[in-house]
C-alpha cells in the first residue's frame, strides 16, 4: 500500500487519510489516461508520486489541484477546445502559455 496522502475520489468529494504535512509536499499526485491508455500518465515522469485517473480526478478542487503535477495539469487543461466552456483554473493555465 502506497503510504502518505491517499485521497479517495467519490464524485467531487475529497477524503484525505493518513495525511502528513511532510509528504504531501514532496509527493506529486500525476494524472492518467483511462481507456486503452489506462494508467499511463500525462506528463513524462517516473518518480513515485501517486497516480489518479484524470477523468475521475476530483480537479475542480484547489487542496486537491495544489498537490498535482504541474505539467499533468497543462496537459488537462490543454484538452478542452478552444470556444468549449472551462472551469476558470483551466483558463489560467492556458493563459501562462
Ligand atoms: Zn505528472
């Protein structure tokens, strides 16, 4: 069992067990690809940070969002076409370029 911040995404709820101030900010939460690509994550890394199914990432909040890797993140925010309505994070990670 993976040890440190294991958050439990139910819906939009967020529960957070075993939390420990040290390890949540030295572990990156990454996000992956469901589907055929399951588990894969966005970005490129191989350090041992947890990995959550982006799709049922609860992303809209900003405890949980703070402890993902940034560029899991880009990637996300990334993936909405342009003209589709986005939460407003989205917007601001796009608009850094
Ligand atoms: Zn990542």
């Amino acid at each position: 069992m993976l040890d440190g911040v294991i958050f439990i995404a139910l819906g939009h709820h967020l529960v957070a067990d075993q939390f420990n101030e040290t390890q949540r900010i030295k572990m990156s939460i990454h996000l992956t690809h469901t589907g055929f690509y399951a588990g894969r994550r966005f970005c490129e890394s191989i350090d041992d940070g947890r990995n959550v199914h982006g799709s049922y990432a609860p992303l809209n909040n900003a405890v949980f969002r703070e402890q993902c890797c940034n560029d899991c993140l880009k990637v996300w925010a990334d993936s909405y076409d342009d003209g589709e309505i986005f939460p407003s994070w989205v917007s601001a990670i796009r608009n850094e370029g």
